[in-house]
C-alpha cells in the first residue's frame, strides 16, 4: 500500500497537467486562442447623398386655339412625332379666304389708282415747267402760271393720299392673312404628341387647348442640396444619374444652373442638371436620381 500511494499521486498530477493531449498546455502570452483575429477597415469620412426628382424637358406646352372656329381635319394622332410648323389640325377657313381673296383684290385696285395718280402727276409737272417758261417770254400771266403750279401741287397730294389707301389695303390684307395662318394648328417645336384633345366636328373658342406636345430631349433633371454645397456645385460638374424605370442603365447628367440664392424656408439651393448623350430608354416624366458626393 505504501508503494501505490505515490503511484497514484503521479498519474492524478500527470492528468491535471495535461499529460497524453494533443492540444498545447501553454499559450502564449498576448493572443488568447478565443479571441478572432481583426483586421483594421479603411476610414472614409466621403459622404453620398442621393437626389431624386422627376425627369424633365425645357419644351413641353398645350397648343391653344388663337381663333374660334370649327376643326375640319386632325393629322397629329397621339404618339405622332412633328417637326416645328407642321400642321396638326384644320380649322374651317372658307369665309376668311373669301375675305383674304377680297382684301388682295382691294389692294390690286388701290396700287392701280396710285399709279394713275402719279401718272397724272407727271403730266402736270410738265404743264408746270412749260407754263414757267412760258411766263419768261412774257406769253402768260402770273395768275395763270400759279393756277397750274397749284393744279400740281394739288396733284401730288393726291399721290399721298393713293399710298395710304395702298399701305391701308395691304395692312387689312397681312391681318387677314394672318388669321388664315390662325385657322391651321401648327406645331411650335420638334417634339412628340403626347395628348389629343380635339376632335374633327368641334367647335372651339379662343384658348381652347386641342394638344399636348412635348419635346423628347434634352432630358433634364431638378434637385434640391443643402445649403453647405453651396460654393461646391459648379457648372459643367457631372453626377452619376439612375432611373428605377430603366433598370441597369447609368448615364452622366452635367450641371447647368445652380441657384446664386439659399431658400430660407427649407435652407437648400436648387441645382438644374442635363443628361448627356444619348437618353436611351429615359422619357420625361420617369423619377431618376443622381449620385452626390457630400463636401463636408
């Protein structure tokens, strides 16, 4: 028994050191095996703020009636594209040609009478010349080289008075014929019909919308920013621009106009910006945003 007991002290002591393990009894000082090693992540102090706003075009009206009338032909249909001046819609013209035709006529007749008077003119400005030489020699009297200077004076008054009635003829026929060009409803721009409001029959007023035309580019984007990017937004800065509409497809928008003042109610400066190149799948109206870099 007194040869076990020492034994037996040995094997408990090899146990509580760890004897026959093959994890290590000692760990060295510093790294404790349950603490992961980490890695120290880059420090940014960039900031990105992203705007967003509704895609726009500078060119985008209602085309008005200027006349009353009746719309007699329609040939700008929805989605039709049209050049600047080309005619969308009719409007009954019959009575103002009849007076358009009756104005040139008129005009025709009062450029005639005008010729006749300077004509006669002529005529009496050479009895004039003949009665003053004839006066020389002594072969008349003054009374009657007077009668024919004032007979030609007079004359040229009457010349007067036949250009006013041609300028005034020629006037009521410009303002007939310019509302002939009222009675044909042209397009104001390049651009798209995006709405049709009139319809072939309808008797319109003065103010009367009939289409929606807008313009397909260039397409432009507003925002507002803070007002710390004041003094840091220039012109000709170019942000990246997104559209949840248009999936996939990035384009660059460069800063047009920046307002010189801060809005006192919200403390933002509001920043106009162009999208550059070819707009792709983009139409006015669709929300888009940019990416913006905060200075601060």
């Amino acid at each position: 028994m007194k040869q076990l007991l020492p034994a037996t002290l040995i094997a408990l002591g090899c146990l509580g050191a760890g004897c026959g393990s093959s994890r290590p009894a000692v760990v060295a000082a510093g790294s404790p095996a349950n603490t992961p090693l980490q890695v120290a992540a880059p420090q940014t102090n960039e900031k990105i703020l992203f705007a967003s706003g509704p895609l726009l075009v500078e060119n985008q009206v209602d085309v008005a009636a200027q006349r009353e009338g009746v719309i007699a032909h329609i040939s700008g249909e929805l989605g039709t594209r049209v050049k600047k001046g080309q005619i969308l819609a009719q409007l009954d013209d019959r009575q103002l040609s009849a007076d358009f035709e009756a104005a040139q006529a008129k005009t025709r007749s009062a450029s005639a009478d005008l010729h006749n008077w300077e004509a006669e003119a002529k005529v009496l400005d050479a009895d004039w010349r003949r009665a003053e030489k004839l006066w020389d020699a002594g072969v008349i009297t003054k009374e009657q080289l007077e009668h024919t200077r004032y007979k030609a004076e007079s004359d040229h008054w009457d010349v007067e008075r036949a250009k006013e009635l041609v300028t005034n003829a020629e006037a009521s026929e410009r303002s007939l014929e310019l509302e002939l060009e009222k009675t044909r409803i042209q397009a104001p721009f390049d651009g798209i019909v995006a709405r049709r409001y009139a319809r072939i029959g309808q008797k319109v007023d003065l103010g009367d919308r009939l289409f929606w035309i807008s313009a397909e580019s260039p397409l432009r984007i507003r925002f507002t920013l803070p007002e710390s990017f004041l003094g840091h937004i220039k012109k000709g800065q170019q942000f990246e621009l997104t559209s949840p509409d248009v999936e996939g497809q990035r384009r660059l928008a460069k800063v047009i106009e920046i307002s010189p003042v801060i809005d006192p109610a919200s403390g933002t400066i509001e920043v106009l910006c162009e999208v550059m190149g070819a707009v792709g799948e983009l139409r006015p109206g669709m929300n888009a945003s940019v990416r913006v870099t905060d200075p601060r």
